[in-house]
C-alpha cells in the first residue's frame, strides 16, 4: 500500500506580508495540494514568493466533499497544506474539522506555528497575565453576544475574542452595559500600516475608535480579573 501523506498546517501572515517563516516557505513550495480559504488571498502570497502550487479552496461553507477530497490526497501518499486568509489555521475557522477527519482516518498532521493576531495582542498589551480564555467571534446576534457577556461578567479571567469593524462599537457598548468599566484593549490592523492599540477603560476606549473611524481587523483583550 501507498504511504500515508501528511497535512501541514502552516501559519502565514496576519497582516505583513514579511513575518512568514522559512519552514512556512520550505513546507508551501513542497507541498503537493495547497488548501486555502480564499484562494485570491493565498495567490499573493505565493507569488511574493515565487511559489506555484495547486489551489483548493476550502472555507467554512464547503461541502463535505472538499474534506473528502484533501482525505483521498493524503491517503494517496500526497502532501496537503492547510492554510487560512491569515495567522494560525484551525482557530475559528473550519480548518478543526478538517483536522479531525484526518485524525479519524489515521492520518499525520503537523503544525508549523507561526503568526498569531491573539499572541501577537498579548504580547503588546502591556497586561501581566498567566492565563487567559480566547473566545474567538461571538454570535453576530445581539441577544446572543449579551447573554454571553453575562456569563462572562461572572468570570475574573483576560479574555481574548476578534470583532468585526461593523460590530466593534455595538460589541463595546454591550460591554459597558453588562461588565461595566473594566479595563480594555483593543488592537487595530497589528502588523499593517494602520497598526494602533486603544487602551484603557471601555468607555475611554469606544471614544478613542470613534473618534479615529471603525475600520480594519481588530482584536479586543477585556480584563476582568478587578470586576470586583
């Protein structure tokens, strides 16, 4: 019988295009299938580096046949790379099912780390923490995120989630409404031209972005552990 491939789950940029690594690289330019969110994304970053591959694209409304296809692949003795629009596959978006199924069938996976928008806002944050809980996207309805909040809001931890520039202001107002003043950041376009932290108390915080315009990518750190 044919050896097994392997998946690869490569981390890439999250913004600047310069903050790949050479495994990344090494691991792209061999691979036999290169799996994607968008493939128009990953193209330019490809040739950047001068790198041609077959694309697939995969992404969260996929068709359990494109799983199915990357399993027949790798049970051919191929390489796949799995890779997101930018930093770490696998956290919140659909690359964990895909890495189940492999997992399942007996399949090898191997990560090759890299960037990360929730490490990359932690280490700017200025924040002392041992321990934290990434919440990643929360529900896109009101009523959802806030019932989610008052679970929270009972919590004493850091907590870690990404918001969508049309949700920021509507998700820091709920926020101040159910967790009250505790202590914020949020990261703007981290690694981008525009990159810009807001610190300070929610209240402080939703001026600062109103006053400067809700857009880009953004990454918010909620500290409360002092709620009390």
């Amino acid at each position: 019988m044919t050896d097994r491939g392997t998946l690869y789950i490569v981390s890439t940029p999250i913004g600047n295009l310069k903050d790949i690594t050479l495994r990344a690289l090494e691991t792209l330019r061999s691979a036999d299938l290169i799996a994607c969110e968008d493939t128009r994304v990953t193209l330019k970053l490809l040739n950047r580096h001068e790198i041609k591959k077959p694309l697939l694209s995969f992404h969260s409304k996929s068709h359990q046949s494109v799983i199915e296809r990357i399993l027949r692949t790798i049970q051919g003795g191929a390489s796949v790379v799995y890779v997101t629009d930018s930093g770490t596959p696998s956290v919140s978006d659909p690359g964990a099912r895909l890495v189940q199924r492999v997992v399942d069938d007996g399949g090898k996976v191997v990560p090759i780390p890299g960037p990360s928008a929730v490490h990359a806002a932690l280490a700017a944050s200025g924040i002392p923490y041992g321990e934290y809980v990434f919440l990643g996207f929360l529900s896109n309805k009101a009523a959802r995120r806030r019932r989610a909040l008052s679970l929270l809001k009972e919590q004493e931890n850091l907590f870690i989630l990404y918001e969508s520039p049309h949700r920021l202001l509507s998700f820091l107002q709920d926020v101040h409404d159910i967790c009250g003043d505790i202590h914020c950041i949020v990261a703007k376009e981290m690694t981008k031209k525009f990159e810009k932290y807001y610190r300070g108390s929610v209240g402080e915080v939703t001026e600062m972005v109103t006053r400067d315009g809700v857009r880009g990518e953004y990454t918010v750190l909620l500290d409360n552990r002092d709620a009390s």
